[in-house]
C-alpha cells in the first residue's frame, strides 16, 4: 500500500515531536508499505519569518516572502529524515523544486498545476521514506511559490492523487470531525465518515478541520481522506463521496462568532440599488456572508447583511464614501451577533431540516433574526450570547449524539 | 560593468548590517553598474543549524545536512532583497537550483561544475540587483550540496567567471590582506595587490584571508578579486596573476601556532621505511606538514615530522599500533613550537631569501628546529614562544613595514 501521511507544524514543533512522527511512520513502513510524508513547518517558525521580514519592510513583495517561507518546510523535512535516520530506517528529504511540484505563479497563493512523481516513486522503489515540504510549489521559471491557508493539507491530497496513493492520512491535533465543537457541545461526537460537500460546507463556516480548497482537489480528484490524532491511535474520520455507514440527515452543527450584521435602512426602491450596494463592496473586498432584503413598502426597503467582525468599520466607511446618500435613510451596525449553522448532505433527500431547525430554537426561547440556506446547509442569525445554546439546541433535534 | 559582490555570515548578521550591505551595493547599482551579490548564512544561523541537527542525530547524514544548510542563504538573499525594496532599488534573489549551480555530487565538499547564466542575466537585462545564495550547488539529481569551508567566496569567483564579470570583490571584516597577522606584527601594512600564488601559499598557512580552493578558482579563470573591508571604504587588496607595482621579493610573514612535532627515532635505515611511515599516516588521514629526515648512523636515522597540534595522539597511536615496533627505537613529541613562514613570488628570481630569513632569526637569537622550503616559501620550525618574535624579525629583515 502506498500510504501520503501529513503533520502539521505542532506535530514536528520540537524533538520529542519529531521523533513521535517519526515512529509513527517507520511503524507503517515497517508493515511493508510505501510511506510519504508531507510536513509544514515547524511550530511558529512562519511567524518569526513574518516578524522578521516585516522588521526589514513593512511591505515585502510576495516572491521573496515565499522565498523566505518556503526554508521553513525544508527545515522539517531535513530534521526528519535525520530523525528517521537515527531510529534505524532510510529517508530522504524532498522540497518542491526537487520531487518536483509545479503550481501557479500567484504568490502567496499559488495552486498546484502538476506533480511529477518520477523522483518520488524511484526513492520509493529504494525503500526509502520519502519526506516532502508541505506548502510550497514552483512555478514555470523555477521561482518559489506557496499555497496559502491550509497548504500542506491540498500538498498531500495533490500528491495523494498524483502518486494514485491508497491511502491520504492527514494528522492533526483532534481526533477527527465532530458533529461540533465538544467545547460548545458537550454532546459532540465525533464522526466516522463525511462526505465532501459536507466537509466544505464545514469548512466555509470556519468549523471544518480541513480547508476548502484542500477538501475540493480531494473531491476532484477522489482522494478519500483520513481525518486523525497525531497523539492517538484513533481511526479519525474518513471524507468521502457518499457516507454508507450514516443514516442521519444531518452531520454537523457550526456556530460562528465572528460575524456582524449591517442593514442599510429605507433604501429607496428601484430596480439595481442592491446591484450597485453589493457592487461597491465586492470592489472593496469585503465579502458579504448572508444577505436578507425585507419586502418594501412606501417605495422603500431594508437591505441587511453580514461581514467579519473586523470588517465592518470598513464595510459601513465604504457604503457612507461610495453609496449615494440620497438613496438611503440610515445604516444599523449590530456587531453582538452569530451564526449557527446545521450541514448534511441528506437534505438534499429530506425536506424539512430547516422547519426542524426552527423548532428547536423556537422551544429554546431563541430568536432568529436572518436565514441563510444552501442544498446542504441551513444557517440562522442568532444574539452572540445565545450561540451555545443555539447550537446544543440544534445538535439535539437531529440527535447528533448517538 | 558587471560586478560580482560577496558579503559572509557577520555582514549579513543583523539588521542594521543587511541595510548597510544594501546601501553599498545600490550605490554601485545607480551608477549604471550591473550588481550581483553573493551571500553566506546570517551570523551564527549555520552553528545554530548544526546543533539542531546533532540533537536529532549525532551522526546526521551529509545529503540531509546539505538539505539544512541551505535554508541559511536562502534566508540572507531573501531578506536582502527586502531590505534593497525598501530603499527603493529592485533586486531579486536566487536560490542553487533557480540559477542554476551545478555542482559534483560529493555532499559538505563539493565543486562547482558549471553555472547556467540565462537566469541571471535575464534578471540583469531587467535591471534588477540579483542575489545569489552562496556556498551551495545542486548535483545531477537535483540534490542540495554544499561547497565545504570558503564555500561563497568560491561561489563568487566562480560566478565571476560564469558572467565574464569585469570585478569580483570579496567583502571581509579586514581590509584586505596584510604582510602579516597586524596583531602580532604592529609593523604590518595592507599590501595593494598579491598574486595567487602567494596567495595560495598564504592561504594553506592559514593566513591567507581567502580559502584556497578560491583562490585556486581565480588562477584557473583569470578572475582577478578584490579583497576589501565591508565596514569602510578603503581600497582593498587585488589579488591576480602578476603584480605590477611591487619590488619587493617577499608578500608576507605567516605564523601558526597550531603545529606540534613528532619525532621517530632511531629508525632502521632500510629502503622503504619513511614511505611505510607516511602511507601509515595517509590511510589514517592524518595530514603531515615539514618532514624533516636526519642523516644516518649505525645503520639508522630519525624522522621527524609536523602536524596539526589536536592530531598528535591520534598520529602517535597510529604510528604505535601500525608501524612495525622492531623498525624504530622510540617515538619523541614536541607541542611547544610553531612554524615561520616567509612567502613571495620574487623568490622564484631573487635567491638568498632562506639566508637572509635565517640570519634575521639567529640575529634576534632564535633557534630554528626545522626548516621546509617552496618554490615561494621558506617555513621554519621555532619555539612556541619565540613565534611573534620571530615573525616581527622576519618582517624587519624584508622590510615590509615600507
């Protein structure tokens, strides 16, 4: 079996770390497998990067940010395979520009185009454990480039799916997914399988253990994941295309802090005045989360939505510089707000997810001042200091627990 | 003009040093000059790589160590070119494999083979200041590999030589290369120019400023190199094929405390027997300074030798233990002496440099144990003590101070 394992800067954070991951992999090799391994870098080591190119310029272009950061991963791996070394089994180093990965020239951001897989199946054909920096890629005249938020998890689902490896493990500090946050909800448990489209819904609410763009090339690409402890030995959760083993509706409840309600009162009604509202922010990169527009009367109506938190001076600046005063009578900011959310894939099939919703935060005495809903994902407004509640609330109606 | 710049770890170690390197390499670039830089590991960055390694394994393998390494320039060019965007001069850096610099395979000692020069000077073209990490080269397999000690001035030269460069200035916290050691020979004077042959000889005594495998790079291509201070602005010294300006016969005066002698005596006067010796000592890599073999008598001889002072029990041990016991009467050690070393390329046409050398030290009454001579050179086996001495008598002799 070939088997892509990935770590997480924690996981290799100090030598005892290393030295546990190290282990963990020569176990596998040792069954006779063939492992790879794809590690970010180590503990904060990004960010005394960060500290240190901003001490020179405030303003670093991006190529030589990723320059700098890409020394990060290629510290691990070389410590690893020199970890690897010290227990007794073969390992070689690789960084992108050596197995090789070519992505995009976007900076910062770059996505992977193509991995050649030459180099690592010949050191594999050596019985060598392959170690691979996370992260990073190179572009078509051989600068670095980095993949942005959540790189090293889409690096080993990339090479997961280039190498048609059986298995893609990403180890991270929690067991798995959870149908939710066992520090809000007690109740949580802990998920044998998701699907995809679940997963990226999760992922979008900020309560996915995986980022979007890693869950998306897994999909495209039918790479299932394996969601596990790098500290136990639990099975983790499995992401997939269609769960067999489930037979709940729903898979997870998601509650979100971070989110502020602006509403831009009697906007006078004519056709294009949303266009034009929505158009101004979008030009400004504030992205707009849910978006409610009441029904109008006297040839007026309220427009509301939401923003992160940090956004919203911005958002309301923007719309006050930008939007003609003479369409509109006020703006309301309520920042003391969340979102909490249910997601399954088995909406799609059973109507009434939302009305169950509903009735549940109606029995807790909770007010829903907006809703929000995709195939897979109902999303409701609710006071910040309601959200807990909210979310055990929901996690109950659809019996989460069991 | 096209100039090749290279600036070590202690330049390089801070930011306030990384700005003052910047400064002076834009000052070149805004007269119109085409400026590439050379750049070794921040400071302490490589001992601190080292450590981090030996903690993980005491006996890391050099493919990985070479993988580790690497990251230290890596992160001096990257900052460099921030620190060279935020006073506004546009400059980009490049890593091994981006140039590309290919090297032998032989990790932590590998030669440079051949530069690619497209890259850079496309970057010239567009009139960017190009940062190249020194010390480091790729093999045919795209590994890392290191160019062992005097790693970036190599580095420099060899790029230098790549570009066709009209100068190779080698910045060093000195201002360029003395008649000798200032610290032990008050009298001592910045020489204006050396030829490489001095220069090599000055360099395999350990005085040279530049590693010989550098100054041997700079022969082989007719790189003429400036060695000068990165702290000021003074002119340095040339180092080249002939020097022009000079009429004296000797460069220079060298001192190296770091010498013991080992002395077997009584030695069986058979054909063959200082061979057996110095092949002994060559399988154990034990590298052997002045031999010195006295004239026998009844049927036997001494010979006496010297090496690097940390080798002597080891070289002692080896003798004991592989040169047959019944072919030498006793084996006689001496730490406390040092070796005088006078060198000049006049000597070639100037004889009587050995005398005068000799009468010098009889005259401040010192005593000459060995003696060993180059076609450049003349080296004498003194007193521990009696180097400095020695040395300032020397200086005097040739009147270097002028």
């Amino acid at each position: 079996m070939l088997i892509v394992k990935k770590f997480g800067g924690t996981s290799v954070g100090n030598k005892e770390r290393i030295f546990n991951v190290a282990r963990r992999c020569i176990e596998d090799y040792k069954k006779g497998h063939d492992i790879v391994v794809v590690l970010s870098a180590m503990g904060k080591m990004t960010d005394e990067l960060i500290a240190e190119a901003r001490a020179i310029n405030p303003n670093p272009s991006k190529r030589e940010m990723d320059m700098l950061y890409t020394i990060g991963e290629q510290k691990s791996v070389a410590l690893m395979a020199m970890a690897m070394d010290a227990l007794g089994a073969p390992a070689v180093s690789l960084n992108a520009f050596q197995v090789a990965m070519h992505s995009t020239n976007k900076y910062g951001n770059a996505r992977l185009k193509r991995i050649d897989t030459e180099r690592i199946n010949h050191e594999l054909d050596q019985r060598k454990i392959v170690l691979v920096t996370g992260f990073q890629g190179i572009d078509q005249y051989n600068n670095y480039t980095t993949l942005g938020r959540g790189g090293s998890d889409t690096t080993a689902v990339a090479l997961a799916a280039a190498l048609r490896a059986d298995a893609c493990e990403i180890y991270t500090d929690v067991e798995g997914v959870y149908t939710a946050d066992p520090r809000k909800v007690p109740d949580a448990r802990k998920l044998e399988e998701i699907t995809y489209n679940e997963m990226l819904e999760l992922a979008t609410l900020g309560a996915g253990v995986l980022h979007n763009r890693c869950v998306e090339l897994a999909k495209k690409n039918g790479v299932q994941i394996v969601v596990r402890s790098s500290l136990n030995e639990a099975p983790g959760t499995v992401v997939k295309s269609f769960t067999a083993t489930r037979d709940q509706v729903v898979c997870g409840v998601a509650g979100d802090k971070d989110a502020a309600r602006i509403a831009v009162m009697g906007v006078k009604n004519e056709p294009g005045t949303a266009f034009k509202l929505f158009n101004i922010l979008a030009r400004h990169n504030i992205n707009v989360d849910i978006i409610l527009q009441s029904i109008g009367h006297d040839g007026k109506k309220d427009i509301s939505f939401t923003v992160r938190e940090d956004l919203v001076e911005e958002a309301v600046e923007c719309i006050r510089k930008n939007f003609n005063s003479k369409k509109y009578d006020s703006i309301d900011v309520e920042k003391k707000i969340a979102m909490v959310s249910v997601v399954g894939a088995g909406m799609l099939d059973h109507p009434g997810v939302a009305r169950k919703m509903f009735a549940a935060l109606a029995q807790a005495n909770i007010n829903i001042r907006m809703i929000s809903t995709s195939e897979i994902r109902v999303t409701v407004l609710v006071a910040e200091d309601e959200m807990v509640e909210a979310m055990n609330a929901a996690h109950k109606a659809f019996a989460l627990e069991q």
